[in-house]
C-alpha cells in the first residue's frame, strides 16, 4: 500500500462516499486522511463512516488518520417578510436585535457579539460576501449601515465581519458536544473553526488535552494577523480559503496562501490547502485547467496535504477526484523542477540534536540513492522534523502508538507503520531492513538511513543515525 508520492490527500466524506465500498475505493485510489466534516449529517452518521474506517484498516494494515472537522459559529441573518428582499446600493438598511420578519429597510442579526465589536465604517459581508454594507452608526443593539454592494438577500443568509476580532469562542455548544463525542471515537485529527487569535487554540487544546492533535483552519483575516502565534499552539494548519476568499480581496488570497504554508514549514507543522481545490469535479469527470495548476501549485509550494471536500463528499464523481488529486501530485513530484523549488527558502535547524540529524539526514539523501529513511518514533515528533526537511527519500516512520502512527498519515513524504519498538542496535537495523522490505521500500544495493534514539522507547532522545545498506 505504498504511495508513490509525498503529499498527502484529505477526502471528505458525505452522502455520495459513506458506503463501505466507496470509501475502500477512495482509499484505493489515494486517500491517506478522511475528513467528517461535522457541519453537516447526525454524529450517527459519522460514527458509521468512522467504523468503516477502522475497518478498512485493519483488513489493510496501513494507519488511516480521521479528521473531525468541527462546524464552528454560524453568523446569519434572521428571516423576511416576504422571505426575500433586495438592496439597492446607496440605500440605508438597519441590523438589529429585534426577531420580527425583516424588509427592505431592516433585519434581524441575532448575535450580540457582532455588535459589540462594530465601530463605524466596520463593513459586514453578506451571502459570502455577494453584499457588502458599511456601518454608518451602531450601538450593542443596532447597526445603521450604508448598501455599498446591493443585490437580492434572503432568509438566514450568512454574516461576515472581516475588519473585527469578534468577543466569540470558536467552540459552541454544538461544537463541545461533538468534540466530546469525536474524542471518544478515537479521532486523531480536529479540525478547529473561527480561529481569530492564538487564545482560541489554547482554549480547544485544553479541552482535548493531548487525546487528538489539532489542526487550526485559518479563515479570518484576524488569525492572518496572528499567524506566528496561532502556529506556535497548533499541531496543523489549514488553509481554508473559503471564508478567507469571502473576507479578503480574492487577489490577496495566494500571496497569504504562500506566506502561511511558507511560516508552517519553518515551524515544521503540518499545512494543508483546501477549498474549491478540483470544485468543477462536483459535476465533471475531469478538472478544469487552472484548479489542475491549483492543486499543482500547492505542491511546488511544498504542503503536507491537499483536500478535497464536496469533490468527495457529495458530488458525482468522487473516486475520480481523489484519482485526479493523486496524479496531479504523482506528476509535480516527478517533474525536474520539484526539489529546487520546495528548497529555495531553506527551513533553519534548531540547537537540538533531532534537528542536527534531520539536517544531516537531508544531505546524505542528496549525495547518495537513498531507499528510504527509517525513523524510529514514539510521539512523532522524530518523524516530524525529518519531514519539515523535505528529503530526497520517503520517511518510513515505525511507531509503537497506533495513535502516532495514524495521525503521520498527513504529513508530507511519511509512510507510517504501527510496530513494536527495536530492542536494541542488532534489532534496530533488522526490524528496519524486514519492514522496508515488506512495505515496498527496501531495493538491492541501496542504503537505508535509519534515526533512532537511544536508550530505545525514550521520548525525545533522537540521537542516533545509521546507514546500512539492503542485501
């Protein structure tokens, strides 16, 4: 079940991939992490695509990561008299607290926390950003704006307010129901929503408290703001250029794209691009041209994963999306170009010894034909810092924790493999050669690179490489 790439492929699942055999198909076709997006569809649901999962699994023996996406707050309009209404641009429109059907000339917004963080001339997006109001005077209840964009609005249409830091937890009681509830399952990934500030992370790691890694989707031009900070607490990050498309002048989108997969690679945490990646696959079996360069931009760019979401959860052809995904990247890889391009900005190695041997690693994969880099590791962390280097060969990551072994499963060129730890140096360089052998890895005549720490089962004591070469 070896892949023949590096970047990893992020599948959504919903109505059109919750059978067992679909999900083995997009498995079988390149899926290494799927997502239960938990903004849609019951936990029951859920549970029975997770169970699928495990299943699928354990009948392949390859570590498959879940990524529960949480929904996160939803910030929309109240109803319309009519059900719908139209701005015209130039007009006034009032917001307020008051839950009466709305007119042309006034509407509920019933969340408190945005008027609280409104000032004058705050603009506020409405229907992802199709209509655009600056606020002329408002107060904790009420907003009098100006239609700067006008056009046709209904009933609960979504709410945008990119200029303000909302008093918000990205948790609602929702949110905390299916945490809860995903952590029991046993997920291994959390995809944390309305990130605004470094806050919002703490506040979710101490509720999950080590029992799953999170991954903090940046959507809002506030966390773009905070990036060092909100990397520094974060396991992973996402771009999530939906709502950040809406919040942000489209042309100002890749640049930020660039510079938040640019500051995770430094951090050496995991960065995934997401949204509207293969959108047109949702109705057509083939992609057009500019999503293909899209997806192949990203991966000259040098992230960990690429995600695809109704691609796969509810369109017409997904098996063929994750399909498509896949040789999209096998081809990036392949391409003269890659190496130079994922190592023109140089990640700059920590005063630790993990970090010496991940920099040496790198070199010696460069000057000689390199099989694979065997990394023996208990948290992760070792397989991590391998990774952040971007090396000539894959990182065969062995792990004793299931846990470990499965969360990898995202990141960039890192095949994990659930194994007892080496007993010692004998055992070390045998159970390497077996496994590289067994998983694809291992061909005649080439070395192997192995990092281990030692004492062997020792957290964080990566100090050990050792080449060896195959029979």
């Amino acid at each position: 079940m070896r892949r023949q790439r590096n970047a990893k492929i992020i599948a959504t699942l919903g109505p059109a991939s919750s059978s067992s055999e679909m999900i083995r198909k997009l498995f079988n076709a390149g899926a290494d992490v799927f997502r239960l997006n938990f903004s849609h569809g019951s936990q029951a649901d859920h549970k029975a695509r997770l169970d699928i999962i495990r299943d699928l699994e354990s009948e392949t023996g390859r570590p498959i990561a879940v990524l529960l996406d949480l929904q996160g707050p939803k910030l929309r309009l109240g109803t319309f008299r009519e059900g719908k209404v139209n701005l015209r641009s130039g007009q006034t429109f009032r917001l307020d607290l008051a839950t009466d059907p709305g007119d042309d000339k006034r509407a509920c917004l019933p969340h408190p926390e945005i008027f609280a963080a409104l000032k004058p001339h705050t603009n506020l997006l409405l229907d992802d950003g199709k209509l655009r109001l600056r606020v002329e005077r408002c107060g904790p209840d009420f907003a009098e704006t100006v239609v700067v964009t006008g056009g046709a609005i209904s009933d609960r249409k979504g709410v945008n307010v990119p200029d303000a830091v909302l008093p918000l937890s990205p948790l609602t009681d929702k949110d905390r129901k299916d945490l809860a509830f995903g952590l029991e399952l046993g997920v291994d990934w959390i995809a944390l929503s309305f990130v605004q500030r470094p806050e919002d992370v703490a506040e979710a790691r101490a509720i999950i408290g080590g029992r799953a890694k999170v991954l903090s989707k940046l959507e809002k031009p506030a966390a773009v703001e905070r990036l060092e900070g909100i990397v520094a607490l974060s396991d992973a990050i996402m771009v999530a250029r939906g709502d950040l498309g809406v919040e942000l002048p489209p042309e100002d989108v890749p640049g930020i794209q660039r510079r938040m997969v640019r500051v995770c690679r430094q951090a050496g945490k995991p960065v995934v691009v997401a949204t509207q990646m293969l959108e047109s696959m949702i109705n057509t079996p083939t992609p057009t041209r500019a999503e293909a360069s899209d997806v192949a931009t990203a991966v000259f760019d040098g992230v960990d994963a690429v995600m695809l979401s109704a691609e796969s959860a509810s369109g017409s052809y997904p098996v063929e999306a994750v399909a498509m995904m896949n040789r999209i990247i096998c081809k990036v890889e392949r391409d003269p170009q890659y190496s130079r391009i994922i190592h023109a900005e140089p990640t700059e190695p920590e005063a630790t010894s993990a970090d010496a041997i991940s920099a040496a690693v790198r070199k010696v994969t460069s000057i000689l034909p390199v099989a694979a880099i065997v990394a023996y590791t208990t948290s992760g962390s070792t397989s991590l810092r391998i990774a952040r280097e971007r090396p000539e060969a894959p990182v065969l990551s062995l792990t004793p924790n299931l846990a470990t072994a499965r969360r990898l499963a995202l990141v960039w060129g890192v095949h994990s493999v659930h194994t007892d730890d080496a007993k010692d140096a004998e055992d070390m360089v045998a159970k390497a050669s077996r496994i590289a052998l067994d998983e694809g890895f291992a061909e005649s005549g080439r070395p192997l690179v192995i990092i281990a720490g030692v004492p062997f089962g020792t957290l964080g004591s990566t100090n050990l490489l050792r080449i060896t070469w195959t029979g």
